[in-house]
C-alpha cells in the first residue's frame, strides 16, 4: 500500500505525523491555528532551535509568529491550499521549510510545517502535502471536537474567545447568554504551565484549588495539557482588581503546594483589561512570560510573572540569537569570567547584582550575603581588570543584559568559557 494511502487511513494525528516524516525524511512538526504544538515526529535531534522551542514550550515563539505575520505568510497560507517555502531566518534560529495549511471545510484548522535543513522537497513531495493535507484538517478537526464533547459549554465560549473565533461581539454576547455566562467587564489572564507530563497532578491541584476556594466564583480555569489557562474577574469599577486577584492566587497555591514543588510552575500573568476582544492579547502575554521563563531558567524569584514587569527579560532571546550567530563577546565580560575561572572569585556575580540594584552598596551587599567592605573591594577590583564605567548609562544597560544571559543560559555562559581557551 502506498504511503499516502496508509496516512489517508490513518485516524491518529501522531501516527500520521511521524508516517509523514518517514515519507519525506525530513523533521515534521503539526501546529493548530494558533500556532499551538498539536504533534512532532520522533525525529527531534534534527530540528532547529525555533522547533526546539517549540516543542518544549508546547507553542510557536511570539517573534517568529510577530515575523511570519509581518512577512504575510500567514496571510498566504489563509488563502492559499498549496505548500509555501519560507526561507531560513538564521538569526532567529529558524532553518528553511515548508508549510502547508490544514484546512476543514475551507476554515484552517492548524499547520504542518517540513523542515528542509538536509534537502529541499522536490515537487513530488510537495504535492503529496498538498493531497495530505485536507485529511490532517479533518484529523485535527476531530481532535478538538472530542475535546469539545468534555467541555463546559462555557468554557467553550471562553476558548472561542481567547482564540478569536467571534465574528462579532453581538454573537459573542449571544453564545455567552445561551449558557449563562456572566462576561468580565475588566480582567486578566495567567497561565500555569508544566515542563513534564511528571508534574500533571500538580495541574490537578491546582483546578481543585480554584474550585474549592474563595476564588471560585472569580476564575474560570481551562485546562490543556500541559496548562491551566486562568480568565481572572476583577471588579469593573476598582483598577487593578484582576490582577491582585492573579497575585492572590499565586501566594495562594505556593502555600498549598510548598515552596520547593511551586518552583515546578511557570507562571505568567498578562495585562488587565476592560475589552472583551483583549483577552486573547492577555492570554497571549501571559504565554510570553512563560516563553521567556522557559528560555532562560531563572532562579526562584529571579524573573517577573507578570508581562507588564517583563522589562528587559521580554529581549533575551531575540538577543541571544543575534549575538550568538554574530558570534559576539564583551572583552570586559571575558576577564572577569577568566578571574572567576582562575582565582575563584564571584566578581560576574557581583556585578549582576550591582547594577540590578542601580549601584546601591548595602542593598546589593545584603543580597549577595557580604560585608558592604567585601562588595566595595569587589567593585575595585572590576574597576582594575575591566573598562567598565559606572557613570555611563548606555554601557550599565548593555552590561546588564548580557549579563541575564550570562548567568542564566548555561549555553551562553559556556560559549564565553570555550572563548578564553582561545585568548
């Protein structure tokens, strides 16, 4: 039996994706419309570091998504049934591919996208995409109307919402008032996501949370699987009500969970709102916090929840790409990492937490656990080995970024330590 005709008959989406990718030979990743992880071929040691993300993050990044959108792929692939080539964004970590929409009824329901790092398709393959690809929207059709079946018909309402699937607010409203759901007139949305299936239960907690609490009657709660989505009510006439909800919640289930087992989420938090037609924006926010958390590990505590705290941490990664394909180092950065590296000192360290304490001696001190006269012997010390100057803002800034990534991307920190083996 021919390999397309296998994958015709073939009612399982993981199936088919990996059927797919024996056929072609190439990595294979299938995306909702939203750009949401739906099924990957098993091939995972020959994607590119935007799939890679991908895959553990369960969603597309938003800066790939910014760019595919600003360059009117998306835009082709809505009105077009026939593959497109998009070319390789080497600085994004994004290889050449292929991507063909998955459509239902003429409606999209999601993406399938071929990796071509080793070879590019010849146009045989490009067809069998094209006569595959009506099937793979029935597939993923299928997928979300059982999921469906399960649904509250209120949360599905709140799912078409967050996912933009409302013509109009009048039939938003409509839907909302056929199963009595009480719309929000100002609110936020956070997610709680997981890295591994291992921590499920802690999803289980957390749904069971919500429900039983004081929280309830505020917060409805959509579970995927590897997240719990949270539209969070606050009061129309108090500023700010949704989102001390959201902080609420979180001081809530770090206390029932234990610190060491919270530390297990990743947590954002968007913007508050008053617009219905803003909650996919929060949603999406929330989901960057969460993007970002998962690029740089942070410590506890390290790195904001909420979106709009996000600050310089929303850049590392388009940073990281640019500097790492332009292969770029701080001379200053490589001598205190030689010092640290040779002499067992912390002077990187101590750096970071100076600047992020906009040089003030005693808080920096206290957060370092050290003597204000071991931080001032410290900061000497950086001053003789480096051209560092601490008057000048634009180099505080830059110092500052690169180190975030320094001290938090393992990979990054290593390409500065191979670097001196050089010097």
């Amino acid at each position: 039996m021919e390999a397309i005709d296998i994958i015709l008959q073939t009612e399982d989406i993981h199936k088919a994706t990996e059927l797919i990718s024996s056929k072609l030979g190439n990595p294979v990743i299938i995306e909702n419309k939203n750009f949401e992880l739906i099924s990957y071929s098993s091939s995972s040691n020959k994607f590119d570091q935007t799939q890679l993300k991908t895959i553990l993050t369960k969603k597309c990044p938003v800066f790939i998504i910014d760019r595919l959108k600003k360059e009117g792929i998306v835009h082709q692939l809505e009105k077009h049934t026939d593959p497109i080539r998009v070319q390789a964004m080497e600085e994004l970590g994004f290889h050449q591919r292929v991507v063909i929409a998955a459509k239902y009824l003429g409606n999209t329901m999601g993406y399938i996208w071929v990796q071509e790092s080793n070879r590019l398709l010849e146009n045989e393959e490009l067809g069998f995409l094209e006569e595959i690809s009506a099937h793979l929207g029935n597939l993923i059709n299928d997928m979300y109307a059982k999921v469906n079946i399960k649904k509250d018909r209120k949360e599905e309402v709140l799912w078409h919402l967050l996912q933009h699937e409302y013509g109009s607010e009048s039939q938003l409203r409509h839907d909302a008032s056929l199963v009595k759901l009480t719309l929000p007139e100002r609110f936020t949305v956070a997610v709680y996501s997981i890295a591994s299936s291992d921590y499920k239960p802690m999803l289980d907690q957390l749904e069971k949370l919500v429900q039983e609490s004081s929280f309830n009657t505020k917060v409805y709660s959509l579970r995927t699987e590897y997240q719990v989505i949270l539209v969070l009510y606050g009061k129309a006439d108090t500023p700010s009500s949704s989102l001390e909800l959201a902080r609420d919640l979180v001081e809530k289930v770090k206390e029932q969970t234990g610190e060491e087992e919270f530390y297990n989420f990743l947590i954002g938090i968007g913007k508050e709102y008053t617009t219905l037609y803003q909650m996919r924006k929060s949603f999406l926010e929330a989901s960057e916090v969460i993007e970002t958390a998962n690029f740089i590990s942070p410590r506890p505590e390290s790195m904001p929840r909420e979106f709009a705290h996000l600050g310089i941490y929303r850049y590392l990664p388009t940073l990281y790409e640019k500097n790492t394909s332009k292969d770029y180092y701080s001379d200053d950065l490589l001598v205190l990492i030689k010092n640290d590296v040779k002499k067992q000192t912390d002077l990187l360290k101590t750096l970071e937490v100076y600047l992020a304490n906009d040089g003030k001696g005693k808080q920096t001190a206290n957060e370092l656990f050290i003597h204000p006269n071991t931080l001032n012997y410290r900061i000497k010390k950086i001053q003789e080995l480096t051209a560092i100057d601490f008057n000048d803002f634009n180099m505080k800034v830059y110092l500052y970024t690169e180190l975030l990534l320094l001290n938090n991307v393992e990979a990054y920190y290593q390409r500065y330590k191979d670097a001196l083996k050089g010097i």
